[in-house]
C-alpha cells in the first residue's frame, strides 16, 4: 500500500506548479488551466485522506470523493463563467493577454 505522504507530496507538486502557472502567465486560458490544476491537487488531497482516515459514522470511504464531486461541480462553473469573460474580452478588445487588458483597471 502506497504511503499517504507520497499522495501529499504528489498534491503539493500539483499545488506549486498551479501557483507557478497564475504567477507567471499572461493569458488567461493559461491561468484558467493553472488554476484547474490546483483544484485536482486539492481532489487528490481529498480522496487520499478519505482512504486512509474514514469517518466512523458512516463507516465508508465515500466523504473524500463526494468533496472531490463538489470541487469538480465548482470548477466547471468557474470554467463557464471564465470562458464567457475571455469571449467578451475577446470581441470587445481584441486580445486575451492580461498585461494589454486595462478594462478592468479603476
């Protein structure tokens, strides 16, 4: 069996390099991705500490993806929501670049 601290490291990585992505990139697809990428390392966190620590009022190992289920709910949204802002953005400016966007800027 697989050491739960080789699952935590695994989502630590994922976790760092979603933060190195929304540090450094300039588009906004890119970062939508990076930010996706810390989720799933937040869904790994979850179902590896159902597998090891299950709750003992329900006695099942389901809490962990159950969570994971909510996580990805969120994500989709977010991705929705994400896209229709870069098509706005798109067909008003002419660019997805967040450095060339200053709509935004009060």
């Amino acid at each position: 069996m697989i050491p739960l601290s080789w699952y935590l490291f695994l989502g630590a990585i994922f976790f760092s390099f979603g933060l190195y992505g929304i540090l450094t990139r300039r588009n906004i697809i890119s970062i939508l991705v990076s930010i996706e990428i810390m989720f799933n390392a937040a869904n790994l966190n979850f179902v590896a500490f159902s597998r090891y620590f299950p709750l003992k009022s329900i006695g099942d190992q389901t809490t962990g993806p159950i969570f994971a289920l909510f996580v990805v709910t969120v994500a989709v949204a977010e991705i929705a929501i994400g896209l229709a802002l870069i098509l706005i953005a798109y067909s008003k400016l002419g660019t997805i670049n967040i450095g060339e966007i200053k709509l935004m800027k009060g």
